[in-house]
C-alpha cells in the first residue's frame, strides 16, 4: 500500500471517530487536500516581492502589487474551472469557519462569500467590498491557470511589518499553535484557520545572511518540527541588487551562493535561489504594442544628452520626440522596472530579439523562474506525497491531543505505524536532523553532504542523491549505488562508531537498498 | 561694518585648460555664473585649511593664507566627454551647489571684472582645479607653470554683501587682533589660550554619521555627496569598518587597529586602495576583522574643507537587537548630527524606526536620506509614507530623496538640471548651510567668550592703573584691595584651592557611583539572560533569538550607563565651576567688561542662544548642565568648548567591534555541539552568552573609565588654567598700580593719555564681540 492510501485510511477512520465534533472539520479537510494539490506558502519580509513572485508563479497579473505594504489578507490561489475569488469572513466566535478549500464546503460563522475579481489594470484585483481587511480571516482566488494544478499557492502578509495586527496573522498561519496564549486560544476557538502549509518559499532580499532580524522572523515561521526539505529560499528581487547593471542576477547567483554555505540558512532551507519577479511575469502582459515601444525607447537612446534610462523620472518624462506615449512608457516601467527596461533594451538594441514573444523568453530566461520551477518541482511536487504525509499527520497529532477521545489511542498507534513504515518520512527526518545539527552523526562536512544528497536534499533520482550528472551510465550509477550500500552498511554495523550514527547509516543504508531495487 | 580681511580671491584652474578659459571669460552666462562662484566662494571658504601662523609678535595669518581650497576630481575615462564639457560641469556643479542658499546678489553692487587668461592654451585634458585665497594684498600664493592659467578677481566689501554672522576670516582676523593686544600687554597665558582657541575654530568640523541598514547605499551617499570614491562601494559586498572621511589636501589612509595586548590604538599610513579592500566584506569577515578599529580617509574636497567630517558606519540589521547597535550608538552620540539613509525600495521597517527613535535622542540633529529614487518609480509613494512614519514617530528631521547615478551623469556630463534632479545638491546645502553652519556657529560663539574674556582681563591692568594715577588719594586703599585680590587668586591656584577639594572628592564619588552602575546593569542583564537560557526548551535550535534579545538587552544597558556617565560628569563640572565661579568673582580680579560699554544695542544677550542650540549633540548636554547652575559664560565656555571637543579624538568615534563577533561564533559552536543533554546545552548557551558579555562589559568599562579619566583631566586643565591667568592679571594690575605712585607729574599726564589711548583700543575691540 502506498504511503498515500495508508493517510487516506486513517483519516478516514479518524473522521468516523471523530463524527459531530469540532475536530470533523480539520479532519475532513485534511482527507480532501490528500488528494488535492501541495499547499505551498510564500513567505517573507514586508515588500519581499511575495506577490509578484506569486504573479510570476501563476502567470498571471493576479495578486495585487504596490509599492507600500499591500498583501494584508492570507490569500489561497487554487486551480478552478474560471476566475472566482471568495472572503472567509472572521468568525465572531464559538462555530468557527472550517471552511473547505474548495468553494461551497461552506461552514459556520458568516460562511464565504464570492466577491468581484476586478481584473482592469492597475486595480486591486480583489475587491474586499464591503469587507476591511480585519474582517477577512482569508481570502481564496480561483484561476484556470495550469500552474496551479499541482500546487495551491498560499500567498502570505509580510513579517515584521509596521502594522503589528498584519504581522500577527501571517504569524499565526505560518505557525499554527505557537505565539501567546491568547493568540492560542484565538486560534482554539477558530477551530482551526485553515492554515498549515505542505511546503514554504521564503523570500528574501536582503544580501547577507547575518540580517539577524530576517533570520528571527523566518526563524519563528520556521514550522516547528519540520525540515529544511519542506522550504526553499528564494533572493528575490534579484534585479535589485546591482541597480542598473546587467549583470545583476549574476551578482545574485554570487549571493545564493554565500547564503547557501550559511548554518543558520541550510537549517531551514534547502537552498536558495536568486528570482527577478518583475522579469519573470512579464510573459502575462508584455505583447506587440508593448514591445513596439520598447522599440521606439530603445531607437532614441537620449534626448538632449541625458540617456532616456538614467532614472525613473527621466523614462517617464514628456518627450515629445520619442514616439512611446507618456502613458505606455510609465506602464513599461510598472511592468519592467528600471533594470528590466535595461535588459530589455539592450536586447533590442543588439538585435538578439526581435518580437514580443521572442522578448518575453530571453527576459524569462533571465529571471530565474525556470530554475525556480525546476527547483519546486524537484524539492516539493516530486514528494508531494510525503509533504502532504507529513502535514497531515501533524494534524492528526494535534487533533488527538486536543481532543482526546476513547479512540484516539488506536488511532495514534495506527499513526506511529505508518510514520516507521514510511521510509520516506525516515528520510525526510533524518535529513531534517542532519540539516539542524541534531543528528550528531560525528561526521566531517563532505560526508555530511554526501549524507544529504543520498537522502534527496538536491532531488529524487538517484543520479542527484549519488551527485553524479544526470547523463551518467547506468552501470555507472549501479557501481557507485552498490558502493554507497557497502559503506552504509559497514557503518551502521560498526559496533565502534557512535549511536546516532550507526542509526544514521542504517537509514542510508535502507535508501541504497531501495534504490538499487529501483535501479535494477 | 568690519572690514573684512578677505577682500580678494584667487581663481586658479591647475590643468592644460582650454576651456577654463572659456567657462571664466568666455560667454557673459559664464562670466556671471563665476562671479557668482566666487561670491559664494568668499563667504564660504570662512578660513578653513588656512594654516596661518601667529608669533609672539601677534601676526595676523591673513598674510599666509594657505591652500585651502584643494578640489579634485577623479579623471573623467571617455574621451569624447573630456574638455570643455567636464569643466563646465565642475565649475557649474560647485555653482549649483554654493548658490543655492545664497541670497542673490545685490543689484547696485560693484561687479567684478574677471582678468583674461594671458596664457595661451597648450592642451585639452584637466586634472585640478584649486581655489587659493588671496590676502587683501592681492597676493599671489600659487606658483604657476606653463600649464597654468590664474585668473584674478577683486571682490570689494560692499559686492560681498553683509558679513555673515559666521563669515570665519572675519572672526578669525578679529580674534588675530586680540591675540594681538594680549601680545602686547605681556599676556603669554592668554595668548597661548587663544591661539588654542583660533586652532579650534579654524578646524572647527561638524561631524556627520552616516547609519542605515546595509545595503541601503552609505557608502554610495558619501561618495556621491563629496563627488569623488573616498568609501568602497559594492552591489555584493558591504561595509565592515566604520570610516572617518575628513578633507585633506591629498588622499591618505590611514588604518586604526588595535592589536591584541595593546594598550592604545595604532595608526598605519596606508593606501587608499588597500583602506577600500579593509572596509569592504561580507558580514562574517568582521571576525577576522576584529583588531580593526576603523578607517580614516582624508580627501581634497570642498565640502569637507568647508568644515565637515563624514563617518560612515557598518548597517545595522534588525535595529537594537544588532549586536554592533551599541557601537554605532556610540559612534551617534559622539557625532553633531546623523543622516540616516534607507532607500526607496520600502517604507521604514519596523525596526529601523525603532533605532532611528533611539539615535535621535543620543543626537537630535537628524536628517533623512531617501536613496535610489532614480531606480523606484513608487520613490514618492515611499518618500510620504516615510514622512508619515516620521511624523507619527514624533521625529523632526527632513527626508531628502537622492540619487547616486542621476549625481554623478550629472557633474560628468555637464548637466546642472541632472545634478539637481538627483537631490544631492540640495542635500550639501543643507548639510553646509545646517549643520555645518550651526557647528561653526557654536565654536564661534565659544572663542568669542574667550576673546572677551580675555579683553576683560586685559583691560583691567590700564583700568586700574589709571585710577590711580587719576586720584591718588586712594591708591594706597587701591592697593591693598588688590593685594587682597592676589592673595585671593594666590591660593586659588594652590593645591588646597576649594575647587579643588570637590573636584576630588566629587570625582571620586563619581568614580564609585559609576562602577556601581556599571555593575549592577551588568548583573541585570546577566541575571535576565540566565533566567531566559533557563526557561529554554531548545537553546540550541532558539539561539537566534536569545542570542538578539540579549543584544538588545544589552544596548539597552550600555546606552542607559553612558547616559548615566554623561550626566554625571556634567553634574560634577557644574559643582566645580560653581564653587570656582564664586571665588572668582570674591577675587575681583576681572572686571564685568559689560559693564564698561555702552548698552547692547538690541542684540540678544549671550546667553539668550537660540533654542536649537541647547540641543545641539554631546557639546550641548553640558553647556546646559552648566547653564542650569546659574553660572556666568566664562567657565561654561569653558566646560562646553571641552564637552565638544572630547569626541574630536578618534578613539570614540570608531568604537570597537570586537564583542559583536563572538556570537556568532557561539552559535556555531552551539549547534555542532554533541551534547544532546538539555541542561548540558544550557549551560553551554550560558557560557557563550556570559563570555560576549564580559567581552563587551571590559570593553564598556575601558571606555568608561577613560571617559571619567578624561572628564577629570580636562576640568583640572581648565581650572588650573584659570586660576593661573586669574593670578597673573591680579599681580599686574598690582604691579602697575604701583608702578603709578612713584610717577612724576608730568610723567603721570603722559601715562594717562597713553593709558586712554590703550584703553579705547581695548574697548573698541571688546565692542566689537557684543
């Protein structure tokens, strides 16, 4: 039985123990999002760039961006046959909304209420109506969009913002259960937000990794009992870094790479990676027109010997010999940003594009989305059973403890069966220890890092675990495969070598056994 | 009116210029643009750099006016760009920069010719161009080659305009007088005292810290303000060690460091290159950074001549809970004004607010940076969300948007309408017109009262005599009360003088109160971190977050004990000067000189300073300690001049970082211990914590008890000084008196008229300091 239909079984079951309680309701939604999509969160400081990199994600001008603080409302983008947006409102107590992901689950309180979706541009694009954003536990947006098929993005108020009430939301649905005791039983009474993400990108713009406050805030939305295998970092706004070079995300890549070697980083993250959002989702608006303009700015490189790109203002100035309209100059810029016109210029400039569509994959390319891609689809949809696994076991563990009933103890022990079994959560774990210092495997930090590649840190198939390149030949593969077990097992049988590391390699050594059984 | 010393400049353009010429005589909008230069120029350049000597003779130094005015520019690469356009653009950026805050000039006024350039023009690329001042004689001071081209400039009194209140030259030409006159009654103590003074004033800086967050663009600000790369600035790396950028006629640097053992800082004369390589990094090379205490880079640049010093400091991160937050407070409370720069990618964070709260009530002259504005196009969102930040946080500082890039295009590519669309030039002039004046004013105002005081002195020695020789019935009642007087300065000078006495005790009580302090927020602090390492579940997993609460906690303490220190020094200054001010005036030796003028016609008394001078940085807080003491100008003159002076050293300004790293450090030994037992890991995590604090608390309790040593120091000086001229003045005023009994008749008229004559020289001086 797969590792799925063993977490389907038993929330099943706890559903039937648990019928007519208030537990129900997590429950019930727990078993649906098993065979629904990974529930990942983007995450981060105030103006980290989360909604654009959500946009980019998406595909979509969809989330709202501005230069102030604008994300005030945890806000659940999921596949849906057409554009439709829904408001949890807030409780006013006692009932709760256990409302469902999925529209019409409905549940107590004011229950969802579908709002407008505005999609004219430069409007927010959710409309909370009548609604302030106080009132609004959450809002929940649905697009055709083929992105989020296999993933719902969560996108997520920033931390340490100047209004402490937003910065307590993002908090508390980051961190389920912790924070004060009020906030507790706050969420107590809620029944439950809704909350709890299977995975977490967490964004950063800040350069350097001793920003002791950028790590405390996300050291407090770290999800307590959780690995790094759950979170990627992402430099965002990686355009930023250099204003006005070209070879910013270059500059970018230097960064990520700094900050991976960092402890207290690789303690909740995989790894990071640099994104220019703005360059990312510009495939969702930049057409003929735009790019005509484009044309023209990059034909009339200055006007009275002031380059046209020295500075925003001067871009967006009246220029009555540039053909490009005020209007559709200041829009470019929206979309672009400085740096993004820069690159995108010089591209025309040098002939290397020559249309729209031509523009938008050069600038894509150079945005660090498809490394993004490939990089969540590694760390998250690949294991997406296992995220989920994990989630929803926690969840289970909560609702037993909370409401302890009668059953609740042959749940538990069907629970703890199905985590020993589940070799891939022993991996996860275990990686998770290795990553946290906790598994005090006495080991030095190359074969610290073989440890982890073996356990899926930089991906699951068994090239990326043995860190060979992905064209390696398969007798190769078996060779170094049969090496890594013999290791392994030597180790875990070495009466000598520490406990903890001997269980280390025991676990390592079940990987490579099945491994080889996959491999042949 | 004064006349003013400075009644002729010197333009000289070092270089193959042919353009200079151009800009200079060409084209009438040139010609005025440099008339206007020049006029600015004259009242700016206020004597800076001017490194004129006075000798027992008492020569005014206007005859030795030196360069001051060193300008350069970093040579421009593009070929096409070189020439006329670059010159223009230096000549109308210092236009642009001068004229703003200047008054437009009269109408009516005489304007000045500019001479033609009498050189024929050889090449086409500059390197320099120096601004000389020439005294009133029109003197030549440069020496010029065959690439040179000088053109000379008369401005008269009139076309200047109104002396301005801080128009230095004047000041200092003033002061050279009474140096003069101390010179010539004899008074080698005053006129030691003086000359101590005009040095002061003459050098007098405004120091500007310049805090932020990293990566926000300190550096960029810096170096775009003085137009010219005296910081390193790097999209990746960022700065580690706090710089001190002061004008000097040619680049140096010099590296302060303080290897281990040693008991006080070395200085290291190196390259500027290699001060850009040490100031450069990334956070987690400040280990090995340690013995570094800081960089100091002196560069030719006007602003800087003009009397400021820039100090750039490493970004804090997370506000109060940075471990180096104390350090740049420090650095804060030691500066006369703070630019506090965040860029307009975002509002102001939460903690960024928090600390910029903070630095503003160590040093209350804020001004706000906005940088970046030509890259964020939502700047001006940002620029009103940041005021409304400010506004609600009660902080009354400017925010100015700036631009690096838009600032350099502009002075490269001759572009004034650049150059002021990127803030920078006004931000100069604030920075010139504000700060610096205000700095320059303070010193002013300081050797003003000293010069008064010493014409007070001096003129009691003619006052006295001529009494006698006036009525000589009652010299011998004359005598013996200046006898009186003597024997009263006499035993001020001794060892057992009652300012004396609270002086030692009141600073050995002070030494006891501060150690106490020191100690007792040490334990808080200790005790607080115990308890929080011992209600921890997982110090090893949460040691971020102890680790930045006791941080915070910790520049918390530091900052509440230096506040505690300060006050306490100025509480004792206070106490001495009061029972000195009480002998002093018992003595009688020196008489009220206003007393012996004409009223004040309408002028503010000198005590009636305007407001924003009581809260003007450290100098302040004890001018105002002193002024609460009902204390009359001369001791609070004296005590604040010293107040202002204690941050001149360098030491305080670059504080040690040292403490901050061992954190870090902790952290890492933390998470790779083996130890898995909780308590085992407590204890552990306790160490790590009590070592930094010990680190930190040894480099606090160094730093205190040199401040207390130099609080000492100085108010010994000061009054022992005091006490000396008090005792001087008392004996010649009895030695003349009775010089004056043996006189004849005729040699008594004599001396009456010569006595008058000195006398109205004195009071014609004196009357020029009401």
């Amino acid at each position: 039985m797969s590792l799925r239909s063993d977490i389907r079984a038993l929330l099943t079951d706890a559903v039937d123990a648990y019928r007519g309680s208030p537990a129900e309701g997590i429950l019930r939604q727990e078993l649906r999002s098993v065979d629904g999509p990974l529930r990942v969160a983007i995450a981060g400081r105030v103006k980290a760039g989360k909604s654009t990199l959500l946009n980019a994600l998406v595909g979509e001008q969809i989330a709202a961006t501005d230069a102030g603080e604008c994300t005030r409302v945890v806000t659940w983008y999921s596949y849906g046959p057409r554009h439709a947006a829904w408001a949890d409102p807030r409780p006013d107590g006692g009932a709760g909304i256990l409302g469902s992901i999925h529209p019409g689950g409905g549940g107590g309180g004011g229950g969802p209420v579908e709002i407008p979706l505005c999609r004219a541009p430069g409007g927010a694009p959710v409309d909370l109506g009548a609604y302030a954003a106080e009132e609004v536990e959450r809002l929940r947006v649905e697009l055709p969009s083929e992105q989020l098929r296999r993933l719902t993005l969560i996108d997520t108020p920033g931390i340490a913002s100047l209004s402490t009430e937003v910065s307590r939301r993002s908090h508390a649905f980051l961190v389920p259960g912790t924070g004060t005791e009020e906030e507790a039983q706050d969420e107590d009474q809620d029944g439950d937000d809704g909350g709890g993400a299977d995975a977490v990108i967490y964004l950063m713009r800040h350069l350097h990794t001793t920003d002791v406050s950028f790590l405390e805030a996300f050291r407090q939305t770290g999800l307590r009992g959780t690995a790094p295998a759950h979170a990627v970092g992402v430099l965002s706004r990686a355009d930023e870094i250099a204003p006005g070079q070209a070879e910013s995300i270059d500059l970018a890549r230097r960064v990520t790479a700094g900050m991976g070697r960092d402890p207290r980083l690789r303690a909740l993250v995989q790894t990071v990676v640099p994104v220019a959002g703005l360059l990312a989702q510009c495939g969702s608006w930049l057409g003929e027109r735009e790019f005509a303009a484009l044309v023209s700015v990059a034909g009339q490189p200055a006007v009275d010997g002031v380059p046209l790109l020295l500075s925003v203002d001067r871009f967006r100035a009246a220029h009555p010999r540039i053909a490009a309209a005020v209007g559709d100059r200041s829009a470019l810029l929206a979309g672009l940003g400085l740096a993004g016109l820069r690159i995108a210029v010089a591209l025309i400039e040098t002939g290397q594009v020559t249309d729209a569509s031509g523009l938008v994959a050069e600038l894509q390319q150079r945005s660090g989305l498809p490394e993004l891609r490939a990089l969540l689809e590694r760390q998250f949809t690949d294991r997406a059973d296992v995220l989920k696994a994990q989630t929803a076991l926690r969840r289970l563990d909560a609702v037993l403890d909370a409401y302890p009933i009668r059953s609740a103890e042959a749940l538990r022990t069907r629970r703890e069966r199905i985590e020993a079994g589940a070799h891939a959560l022993a991996e996860l774990r275990l990686l998770g220890e290795l990553r946290l210092g906790e598994a005090d495997a006495d080991v030095d930090d190359d074969q610290r890092e073989a440890m982890e590649l073996l356990l899926g840190a930089a991906g699951g198939d068994v090239t990326a675990r043995l860190g060979l390149p992905p064209d390696t030949p398969a007798a190769d593969v078996h060779a170094a495969l049969r090496a890594a077990l013999d290791h392994y097992r030597r180790l875990s049988e070495n009466r000598l070598a520490p406990r903890p590391l001997r269980r280390a390699a025991a676990t390592l050594r079940r990987t490579c056994e099945g491994l080889l059984a996959g491999n042949g | 009116m004064v006349t003013r010393p400075l009644a002729g400049l010197l333009f000289v353009v070092v270089g193959r210029p042919k353009v200079s010429h151009i800009a200079l005589n060409g084209r009438s909008w040139a010609r005025r643009r440099t008339q206007r230069l020049l006029k600015a120029y004259s009242k700016l350049t206020q004597g800076a750099g001017q490194t004129g000597s006075w000798g027992s003779g008492g020569c005014p130094s206007g005859q030795k006016s030196a360069e001051g005015m060193g300008l350069e520019r970093p040579a421009i690469g593009d070929a096409a760009s070189r020439g006329q356009g670059t010159h223009l653009a230096a000549l109308s950026s210092v236009a642009t920069q001068h004229l703003r805050w200047l008054p437009p000039p009269p109408r009516d006024a005489r304007t000045p010719t500019p001479l033609l350039d009498p050189y024929p023009i050889v090449g086409r690329s500059y390197r320099k161009i120096y601004i000389h001042h020439a005294d009133e004689n029109y003197k030549v001071v440069s020496v010029r080659t065959s690439h040179e081209v000088s053109v000379e400039v008369s401005v008269s009194t009139a076309a200047a305009g109104p002396p301005a209140a801080s128009a230095s030259p004047a000041v200092l030409s003033l002061l050279d007088a009474v140096i003069l006159e101390a010179g010539r009654h004899g008074r080698a103590d005053l006129q030691a005292r003086l000359a101590h003074e005009r040095e002061r004033l003459a050098a007098a800086s405004c120091r500007v810290v310049v805090v932020g967050e990293f990566k926000k663009g300190k550096s960029e600000l810096v170096n775009a303000l003085l137009d010219m790369r005296a910081c390193a600035a790097d999209p990746v790396e960022t700065t580690v060690v706090p710089t001190l950028i002061r004008h000097a006629t040619s680049s140096t640097a010099t590296a302060i460091t303080e290897p281990d053992g040693a008991a006080s800082p070395a200085r290291t004369r190196i390259s500027l290159a290699e001060a850009h390589r040490l100031m450069l990094g990334t956070p987690e090379d400040i280990v090995d950074r340690t013995a570094i205490r800081g960089v100091e880079i002196g560069v030719p640049c006007d602003i800087l001549a003009a009397g400021l010093t820039l100090i750039d400091t490493p970004g804090v991160n997370g506000g109060l809970a940075d471990a180096r937050a104390a350090v740049t407070l420090q650095t804060v409370a030691d500066a006369d004004a703070l630019v506090f720069v965040s860029d307009a990618s975002q509002e102001y964070s939460a903690p960024e607010l928090e600390f910029l709260r903070r630095a503003a009530q160590i040093c209350p002259v804020v001004v706000c940076a906005l940088t970046k504005i030509d890259f964020y196009p939502q700047w001006r969102n940002i620029l009103d969300l940041d005021r409304g930040h400010l506004r609600r946080a009660g902080i009354d500082a400017p925010v100015f948007p700036l631009s690096a890039p838009l600032r350099h295009h502009g002075l490269r590519a001759a572009l004034p309408e650049i150059d002021t669309e990127s803030g920078y030039p006004a931000f100069a002039v604030h920075i010139r017109s504000e700060l610096v004046e205000h700095c320059r004013e303070r010193a002013r105002r300081d050797a003003d009262e000293g010069a008064r005081d010493s014409l007070a002195q001096i003129m009691a020695e003619p006052l006295a005599e001529r009494a006698a020789l006036d009525d000589p019935a009652t010299t011998r009642a004359l005598l013996s009360q200046l006898r009186a007087a003597e024997a009263h300065a006499q035993t001020m000078t001794s060892a057992t003088a009652r300012w004396q006495r609270t002086l030692r005790e009141g600073s050995t009580r002070m030494q006891r109160r501060v150690a106490d302090d020191l100690s007792q927020r040490l334990r808080a602090v200790e005790d607080e971190f115990r308890k929080s390492v011992e209600i921890n579940d997982d110090p090893a997993r949460t040691w971020d977050e102890l680790y930045a609460g006791l941080c915070e906690q910790n520049n918390r303490a530091l900052m509440a004990h230096r506040d505690m220190l300060e006050a306490e020094g100025a509480a004792l200054a206070r106490r001495v000067a009061a029972v000195f001010q009480v002998d002093e005036t018992a003595s009688g030796v020196v008489p009220d000189i206003s007393a012996m003028l004409p009223p004040a016609c309408g002028q503010p008394a000198p005590d009636g300073l305007d407001p924003q001078f009581r809260t003007y940085g450290r100098g302040a807080l004890w001018s105002n300690a002193l002024r609460s003491g009902a204390i009359s100008m001369m001791p609070i003159h004296l005590v604040s001049a010293f107040g202002a002076l204690a941050g001149l050293s360098l030491a305080p300004l670059l504080a040690p970082a040292g403490g901050a790293v061992m954190l870090v450090v902790a952290h890492r030994t933390l998470r790779a211990s083996r130890e898995s037992q909780l308590s085992a890991q407590r204890a552990q995590a306790r160490r790590a914590g009590e070592n930094y604090l010990q680190k930190s608390w040894s480099l606090e309790y160094e730093h205190s008890k040199r401040r207390q040593q130099d609080i000492d120091q100085a108010l010994v000086n000061i009054f022992t000084d005091r006490a000396a001229e008090l005792a001087t003045s008392a004996r010649r005023n009895l030695t003349s008196v009775a010089r004056s009994i043996k006189a004849t008749d005729a040699e008594r008229r004599a001396r009456i008229a010569a006595l008058d004559a000195e006398i109205s020289r004195i009071r014609t001086l004196a009357e020029r300091y009401r």
